[in-house]
C-alpha cells in the first residue's frame, strides 16, 4: 500500500516543467518559495499540488528548499534535485531551472512525435478491422444462405466462410487484443532492458519505442551531455556531474559506463584515462570530452555535442513521421485488401461454379 501510495505521488515529466516554471518565476519575482509554493498546491492538481504543498509545508519550518526536494526522495529524479543544488550554489537556480525545463520538454516532444507517427497507422488498422467485421456479420451469413437455397454442395469456401462466421465472436475481439498484448509486452521488455527507477527524467515512455534504437541512443547521447554540461556550468564536481549525467539518461549501458568513469575521476584519474573504458559512448563524444577539458571550455563543447545528437535524433524522427505512417499503411492497406478480395470475390466465384455445373 505505501509503495502504491509513493508511485502515485511521483511527478510526472510534464509535471516536473509546470514545478520548474513556477518556481523559477517565483525566485525571480522575488516571492517567498514557502507562500509561492502554497498557493501553486492550492491551485494545481495531482502529483504536482501534492508536491507544492509538501514542500511548502517543510520549508515554512525552516528547511531548504534543497533539503525539502532531498526528502521527496525518489519521488523526484536525483539529476533533478542536483541541478537545484547547483544553482542554489552558483546563485543561478532560475537559469538552472529553465534549462532544465528546455531539456525535459525536448525529452516530451519526442516521445509526441513518435507517438503521433504511430497514430495514423492504428487508426487505419481501426477502421479496417471494424470493416471487416461488418462484411463477416453480414454478408456471410447471406452468402451461407443462398448457397443452402440453391441447394448446392459444400465446399472448402463455404465451410471456411462458415467457421469465419462461428468463432467472430472469438477471433473479432481476441486477435487486436492480442496484437496489443504483444506490443505491450516487448514494450516492457525493451523500456526495463533500457530504462532504470533512477533515470525517471527521460519518462519510462520514451525508452518503450526502443523499437527505433537510433533515435533513441542519439537522444539518450544528447540527455547525457546537456545533462552534464547543465551540471558542470553550475558547478558541479565532474565526477558527480558524470554520474548524475548517466542515471538521468535512463540507459544501463551508459549508467554502467559514467558510473566506472565517476569512480575513477574521484580515484584522481585525468578525464582521458577515464573515457577509455566507457565502450557505450561514441569516439566522437569522448574525443569532445576530452577535447573540452584539455581547453578550459567543457561547457561549450558539450553543448555543442548535445546540438549534433539532439539534431541527429531530431532528424531521424522527421523521417521516422514520413516513411512509417505510409510504410505501415500501405502493408496494412495491402493485407486488408486482399482480405476483403477472398471474403467477397471468392465466395461469389465459387457461387458461380456451383451454378454452372450440370445438374444431371
């Protein structure tokens, strides 16, 4: 019950943009956080006016607000809660905030576009199947009919369009359920495979259309270095920052890598030394890495690697919208096709035959 109670309270991607808006505006309009935040839990709903008022609520005791969002515990990301602590630090938190709310609302736009470019194939789908299921309700059982009335033999056709009509019931319903069964299942499969409670910024939705592995590991590249340039212009340790930066892509592979570079960056290695086992990220991006802090220009770079993986990612979900709508409508379109051709055409060709045989 309390698990449930916690996964309830936990704020949602778009949530946690509103919370940064609202706090940002309240720091720079230069009102109280703790009467602020009361009045945005009066007036919002959900996650996000549970999440006001209990940190209203804390801080008119006189507890930080990095302490109060350190007390939400994994109701709010650990990326999340360092980048407050960044700013609070480098007396940036409103520019802190704000980019952080860019950085989630890029992660929400993707998983929109993806969504929408699935949309007009299963409305297709839709509106197929349902056609399909008239034609077999209705002229099916016409056919069977007069067939019977003309007094002519069974045949494969009949007794197939026969069956077809017996098990509708069965078969209407139990087949695009089971498709959305399938698709519900490998996309839990890949979200777990690719996603981890710690990584929550990037939404456990976006990593289940890792059915695309190359727009996903260019955005989950892009959450990386945004993340950890945000993190470092604040002020951030490196080897804390890189070890943020990984838990907030939500990717094993990468946490698995940041977290070994973490730990040798605070074992006193050079960033170089570092980068060299980190086998899931790119040439390009540790050769930038290293390239930025021999420069004295970390943040710069890693914004501009961000830039180059954020457009490559964008790019391909452009193309993703244009080819598979019209790839999947056309398959889907084709099948049906030839569907509606063997429920119609065939029984009538058959119904032809039977008639001009002989009847002596």
């Amino acid at each position: 019950m309390a698990e449930s109670s916690a996964r309830s309270d936990r704020v949602s991607l778009e949530q946690l943009i509103a919370f940064n808006d609202e706090v940002a505006s309240l720091i720079r309009a230069g009102v109280p956080l703790e009467l602020g935040l009361k009045q945005v839990g009066q007036s919002a709903t959900g996650g996000l006016a549970k999440l006001s008022q209990r940190l209203a609520e804390r801080m008119e005791t006189g507890v930080s607000l990095q302490q109060a969002l350190d007390d939400e515990g994994d109701r709010i990301p650990g990326v999340y809660r360092a980048v407050v602590e960044a700013g609070l630090r480098s007396g940036r938190l409103p520019e802190a905030l704000e980019e952080m709310s860019g950085l989630a609302t890029t992660l929400l736009d993707l998983h929109r576009r993806i969504a929408i470019a699935l949309l007009y194939p299963a409305i297709v789908f839709a509106m197929a199947w349902g056609l399909l299921t008239f034609v077999t309700y209705s002229m099916i059982p016409a056919y069977l009919e007069t067939h019977a009335r003309l007094d002519l033999a069974p045949t494969f056709v009949t007794n197939g369009l026969a069956a077809l009509h017996e098990y509708q019931a069965i078969w209407c319903p139990g087949i695009p359920l089971v498709i959305v069964m399938v698709a519900l299942a490998l996309s839990q499969r890949v979200a777990t495979q690719h996603n981890t409670t710690a990584g929550r910024l990037v939404s456990r939705r976006l990593h289940r259309f890792a059915w695309f592995p190359w727009v996903i590991e260019n955005f989950d590249r892009a959450t990386l270095t945004h993340t950890l340039r945000l993190l470092v212009q604040n002020q951030t340790p490196l080897h804390e920052a890189v070890l943020l930066a990984g838990w907030a892509t939500g990717s094993r592979s990468i946490i698995h890598d940041t977290t070994a570079v973490a730990q040798q960056l605070q074992a006193g290695n050079s960033l170089q030394n570092s980068l060299g086992t980190a086998r899931s990220l790119p040439h390009f991006l540790r050769w930038m890495l290293t390239s930025g802090e021999r420069n004295g220009n970390l943040p710069e770079v890693l914004d501009s690697a961000g830039d180059v993986y954020e457009s490559r990612a964008t790019s391909q979900v452009e193309t993703l919208k244009s080819v598979l709508p019209a790839t999947l409508t056309i398959v889907i379109g084709g099948l049906v096709t030839l569907l509606y051709c063997l429920l119609v055409f065939a029984p009538v060709v058959e119904l032809f035959r039977g008639l001009a045989e002989p009847t002596f």
